[in-house]
C-alpha cells in the first residue's frame, strides 16, 4: 500500500505509486495583456488631451513660437489693374477714310464721331492702297504705339473692324470704311464697351504680408 492511501481505504480507492496530479489555479494571462493595453490607450487619450488644452491657451506653442521667429506672414494680394488708363475719346483724332464707291460715307461717320467726343482729322477718300479693296465693314489704321491705347478705344464704335498698324509718324489714327460697311455700332453699345474697356478686371500684381 502507497502511504498516500488513506487508512481504511483499499481497492479502487488505493493510490499507488509516487505520481500524482498537481492542483493550481488556471492561468490569467489573456486578461492580463487585455488589461495592460487598455491602461496604455487610456494613458495615450489622457496625453493627447493635455497636449490640446496647451495648444488652445498657448496659441500654438513652439509651433507658433517658430512661424513668429521666421517672419512667415499670410500673404494678401494686391488688386491692380492689369494694364495703363486708356486715353479717353477727345485724345484721339480720327481720319475717316471711305473706301467704297458710295459717296458721303466719310463725313456722315466722321460727324457722327464727332459727337460721340472723338476728334476728327482728315475726312475723304482713302488712298489707292485700300480704295475699293476693304471687302469688311472697315478698317482701323494706326501706329504701333497705338495698338493698345488708341485702337482698341476707336474699335469700340466699330467693332466688326480689322486692326492694323504702319510705321507712320505721330498718334492719328484711321478709319477706313468698307464695302461692307452700314453703320457705326450703336451708341449705347459702344458706350457699354468703352465703359468695360476702361474699367477692365483687376488682377493679383503685388502681395501684402499681415501678421
């Protein structure tokens, strides 16, 4: 009999040999790692937290320290307008050339001009190198430095016309009329786009920095 037999107790109750089953408690280890992670998420909410309140009462902190040291400002741009004021219509002297086979054209336009405040120069036929040749409603004939002061005032009253430079002298500029020509464009058209020619969009030239 094994002397872990009980006294009294033999047969199927008798416990032989020298092995026996330990008895402990079940391991925890699961709940363990479950409870050291969400003490570490918990931690992580709580510093994130902190770090947000600091940067509502601080303004920033370093960040904001370092954009102030370097002189970052927002930037704010300036508007302008995109080009020079264009000359008004009593700076520019129109000749009115008329190049069709219809008679009085020229000074009908040019007296029409006239009162539309533009000043008036030659009046009469055009010269060999456009009579009879300008199959559009006409054309407005200038120098270069014309091209974006003059003209474009001047193609406000005809605006179906073609554009065109020389190398005359001096800052006329002509109005030859076509074969096609009817009329001068409405005066309150031309109004409308002479207002829009001088007035045009503004446009981002320059920048302000605020701090």
């Amino acid at each position: 009999m094994s002397m872990l037999t009980p006294p009294g107790m033999g047969g199927k109750y008798r416990i032989t040999g020298d092995k026996y089953p330990r008895m402990r408690r079940p391991r925890r280890r699961g709940r363990l790692v479950l409870g050291v992670v969400a003490s570490v998420a918990a931690l992580s909410l709580v510093g994130w937290g902190t770090l947000q309140l600091i940067d509502v009462f601080t303004g920033g902190g370093d960040e904001a320290s370092a954009v102030g040291s370097k002189g970052d400002c927002t930037t704010k741009a300036d508007a302008s307008p995109s080009a020079a004021p264009l000359p008004k219509p009593g700076q520019i002297t129109v000749n009115v050339l008329n190049a069709t086979a219809r008679g009085g054209l020229a000074k009908k336009t040019a007296d029409e001009l006239k009162k539309r405040g533009f000043k008036i120069g030659d009046v009469g036929n055009a010269t060999a190198t456009y009579d009879k040749k300008v199959k559009g409603t006409g054309v407005l004939l200038g120098p270069s430095s014309a091209l974006k002061t003059s003209l474009p005032v001047l193609a406000t009253q005809l605006a179906s016309a073609e554009t065109r430079t020389d190398t005359r002298k001096g800052a006329e500029v002509d109005l030859i009329i076509g074969t096609a020509f009817k009329s001068l464009t409405s005066k309150a058209a031309a109004d409308k786009a002479l207002a829009t020619l001088s007035a045009p969009e503004p446009t981002a030239t320059a920048s302000k920095k605020s701090c």
